[in-house]
C-alpha cells in the first residue's frame, strides 16, 4: 500500500508543472461529456438544416419587362406581379424596387405628386428611389436591367446596382 | 327520495369499480378532504387550503383564471376549426370564408376564437400589471413572475401566428411587416426571418410553420408553463396578499 502510494508520489514529481494528472474515472467522463457536446452541437447543426429549405418554389427572381418600346420617355410603371418599378427617362431605363425599405409594404407611384409612396408608414420616394421623407431607413434599391438577344428588357432583381448605371437603348 | 339517493350513493362507493378509481373513502374530514386533493391528479397542484381574503374579488379580479378559462375556450374552439381548415395557400382563405358562410355554427366558433384570443391579450396585460402593481414579482414570487413574463410572450406568440392563419390580405401584411422587424435584429436577424418563413417570402411554407407553432409547439409550451405557473402559487404560500390584511386590521 505504500509502496503505490510512494510510486505516485514519484511519479507525479516527475510530471511538468502545470500538467495534472488524471484518473480513470475523470478521463471517462470527460470523454463522455465531450462526446455529447459534440452529439449536441452536431444536432444543433442538422436540426437547423432541416428547418432551413434546400428547394424553394418561390417566383423567379429573374423576369422579362417587354419591349422598351411598350414604356414613353418620362414615364413610371408599376409591375404589380413583379413589384418593379420600369422608370425611363431620356437617360434610359433603370428598374425600382417597390418594395419599401422600411417593413417590406409594396409602394404606390403617385403620378399626380410625382413621387413613390407607401401606403403603410408614410414613406415618399423620388421615382429614382431616393427618399423624400418618413421612416425608410434606404433608398429605394436599383435592379439590374439588361437588354435580351431579342431585344426584351430582362430585370434580375436579385442583383443592385448603383442609381447611376442607367439602361440606354 | 333523498335518503335513497344517499343509500345509493353509499352503495355506490362500496363497489369495487369506484373503489379501484377513487383510492380513498369519503372525504368528510380535513384530513380526508386534503388527502382527496394531494391524491388527484387533476387537483393536486391545486392548495389545499386557502385564505378567505385571497379568494375576494379585489385580491385578484380573478384575472388569471380568466385568462385560463380563455385559453380553456380557445384551445377547444381551435381543436373544433382545425377540422374545416387546411394549412395550404390555396385552401386557407377558402376554408375560412366556409367557417364564415357554409359550415354550422362555424362562423360562431371562428368569432368565439377571434374575440376570447383578443380578449386573452387583454386578460394576460391586465393579469400582469396588476400582478405588478400589488408586488407579486418580489420573493418569493420571482421566479413565478418570470415564468408569467414566458406567458405572456407565449401568448403573443400565439396571436400572431394566429393572425397569419385566415391568409387574407391583412394577414400577409402583418406578417411581411413583423418578419421584417425580425431580419432589423443584427448579424441573425435575415436567418431568423428565413427559418421563420421557410423562404423569403410569406407563402405556402410560412402558412405552414405558423400553423403547426399556432396549434401544436406554442400550446404546448403553454400547457406546461400555465402547469407550472398555477403550482407555483401554492408552492409559494398563495396569493400576494396585502400585508395590511395579513395582520387582519383592514
């Protein structure tokens, strides 16, 4: 018995300071603790993939605006289906969202005051996006607008770009 | 005529059935009585006893059970309109223009859960602010405080999942505004939205995950909650009672 005694005694004098020693029983329980950190994190993991949608069946977000010729220079017109704004000015087209930047509301061009308003908390727009006044915290976003090999307007609305890059055509 | 009810009764309670489901003879001492509630499974968490003073109106306005009686009323109508309504975008509207015009009594039990879910906000507020108002929160009622704080939250949660259900144009808006505020918190919040939604817009997914939150995880979190919430009261000696009336001045 001290014999044992005495051989730990030794053998933990000659360990690195710093470094503990560890029993069976210890050992055993932190692999065990660590495996079910691991299991938990891991499930964690997997059980937040399956909530999140690999496939969703939601509109495009890519769609064609027709022939420029369907939309006058100094006009505004609301896609409701794509809630886009098409605004074509004698610098060319640019593409709007309608989506208001404050809580999502879809907005209203308002020809007679010549601006974009939302119907939800107040918020005006300029036709080019910029903001008037109310609770919007952005600008109106810009789409990406491009001309198709047929000579259709293509909106990606996935893609802003900067106020500036009009569409000539 | 009474006696003979009473002999029947007796008789009743000798046989073996009654006896197999009632573990205890009649309850016609404190201590039987008590033993009648620890020994029950519905009335267990339930106290025994309690004060006078804690069953008067002006002790409680009753507002707790009001509130659970209209979590009872809406937990039973819900059960009732599941059996005409389908979770699915081209069938929610529909079905719930049906409660409204072709099922019996359908438009009744649409508007009984409409009103007693109002009502229920209203209840829960007004149970917490006078709760608050009468110092139920201090020890040793902190943690039952907090466990009604959940309920509350719970019972907002359940409104507005609710609120999506009907799949008219003042349903999607409400909730394409408030998923919104949820994606203005930072770094999660647009996962959040996504994982609420099943996509990033309010369609057949989001009806879906806020159908099985408005009629399975949030009542159930509810149930256990309101479980705790009730025990809890007695296991801390009972109503939040003035001290004023402790001493029995008045």
């Amino acid at each position: 018995m001290s014999d044992t005694k005495d051989s730990f005694v030794s053998e933990a004098a000659h360990t690195v300071p710093g470094d503990k020693e560890i029993n069976r029983r210890d050992f055993l329980n932190e692999i065990t603790m660590g495996a079910l950190g691991i299991a938990g994190l891991g499930s964690v993991v997997v059980t937040y993939q399956y909530f999140a949608p690999n496939v969703l069946f939601e509109p495009s977000t890519t769609f064609r605006a027709g022939n420029p010729d369907l939309y006058p220079i100094h006009s505004v017109t609301f896609l409701q289906d794509q809630q886009v704004y098409i605004v074509r000015m004698p610098e060319g087209f640019y593409a709007v969202s309608a989506v208001c930047t404050h809580l999502g509301c879809v907005t209203q061009w308002k020809a007679d005051a010549d601006m974009i308003a939302c119907p939800c908390h107040g918020s005006k727009f300029k036709a080019d996006g910029t903001k008037i006044e109310g609770p919007a915290p952005r600008p109106l976003p810009h789409f990406a607008i491009s001309l198709t090999a047929d000579g259709e307007l293509l909106v990606d609305k996935l893609q802003n770009i900067k106020p500036a890059q009009v569409l000539k055509v | 005529m009474a006696s003979t009810f009473d002999s029947t009764l007796r008789n009743l309670r000798e046989t073996r059935v009654w006896k197999s489901i009632f573990r205890r003879g009649p309850a016609n001492t404190n201590r039987t009585r008590s033993l009648a509630v620890f020994g029950n499974l519905f009335l267990h968490w339930l106290p025994v006893k309690v004060r006078e003073k804690s069953l008067r109106l002006r002790a409680s306005y009753y507002l707790g059970s009001i509130s659970f009686i209209l979590f009872v009323v809406l937990f039973v109508t819900g059960i009732l309109l599941m059996f005409y309504y389908h979770p699915a975008a081209p069938h929610a509207y529909r079905d719930m223009k049906d409660l409204q015009f072709v099922v019996s009594s359908g438009v009744f039990l649409r508007n009984l859960h409409r009103l007693a879910a109002h009502l229920m906000v209203f209840a829960v507020f007004w149970h917490m602010f006078h709760v608050f108002y009468r110092g139920g929160y201090k020890p040793p009622h902190e943690f039952n405080w907090a466990v009604g704080v959940v309920l509350l939250l719970v019972t907002l949660f359940l409104s507005y999942t609710g609120y999506l259900l009907p799949w008219d144009q003042l349903a999607f808006w409400a909730v394409t505004v408030g998923t919104n505020i949820i994606s203005a918190m930072p770094v999660v919040g647009s996962k959040i939205r996504f994982l609420l939604l099943g996509g990033n817009i309010v369609g057949e997914n989001a009806l879906l995950r806020f159908y099985v939150l408005h009629v399975v995880i949030l009542p159930l979190v509810a149930f256990l909650l309101i479980g705790i919430h009730f025990w809890r009261v007695q296991k801390d000696g009972g109503l939040t009672v003035k001290r004023k009336d402790d001493d029995g001045k008045e």
